[in-house]
C-alpha cells in the first residue's frame, strides 16, 4: 500500500486530570486530531492504526475502522476533526500510527500519523518516578 501525498496529519494531545488516577496508574488524554485534505481529490478513511507506548515499554497496538465511528469523506481543501482519548499505566508515552484511506477509484493508500507525545504535570511525573524506585 502506498503513501499519499497532500494529506496532512496533526495532533493535539491534552492531559486530562479529572479522569486520571495516578495513585492507581491511571492517565488519561484527550487528543484532537486534524487531518487535511491538500489533494485534489476526495478521499475516504477507513480504518486507523495506532502504536500506543508507554514509559515502562510496554506497547499497544490498535486497529480499527474509522475513526470515533466514523469513516469520514474529506474532500480537497477540507479538513477533518475529531477527539478521542487515550489511558496509559504511566505519566508519560507516545502514539504514532497510520491511517488507511482510498480514493474515489477506490485505490487504498496510507497516511502516516506522526509520532506525538503524551504528558502529564511534571509535579505528577515525579510522583510516579519516584514510586519506581
């Protein structure tokens, strides 16, 4: 599968404080994500992948069809924008992925997710740190 060029992908991570519990490894974020369409021809979303690591290493893989229910058309110029949310076991982490389209000749094509990062507080890093050892 092919890459496709003129597709931009940009997230906007957020710690989510009210719904973490770091004395029970709980972290919580909301991330926004905007993806625009610079083609010149519509494209649909089909499914995501996502590479979810936390700061132990452990790592979780996801994969889906569409996005928050959806498998969205984007048409050239236009953009999309949805929120999701993500829970990891510790203060810090990363998320990358792709997300698979295709055209309207139903040629299927990847969009890479640049790799983000996913971070609490500093005071609630230390926190966590400082339980490791």
């Amino acid at each position: 599968m092919k890459q496709i060029e003129k597709i931009s992908v940009m997230a906007r991570p957020n710690y989510v404080q009210a719904q973490s519990d770091p004395l029970h490894q709980k972290f919580v974020w909301s991330y926004e994500m905007t993806i625009a369409n610079e083609s010149d021809e519509t494209v649909q979303l089909l499914n995501r992948y996502w590479r979810i690591t936390d700061m132990t290493g452990k790592i979780e893989e996801v994969h889906g069809a569409g996005v928050v229910g959806l498998q969205p058309l984007i048409k050239p110029g236009k953009q999309f924008v949805y929120t999701s949310y993500c829970q990891l076991v510790s203060p810090q982490g990363t998320m990358e992925g792709y997300y698979e389209v295709q055209n309207m000749e139903e040629e299927h094509f990847r969009v890479a997710i640049p790799k983000f990062i996913l971070s609490a507080p500093s005071s609630i890093t230390k926190i966590f740190r400082s339980k490791l050892h």
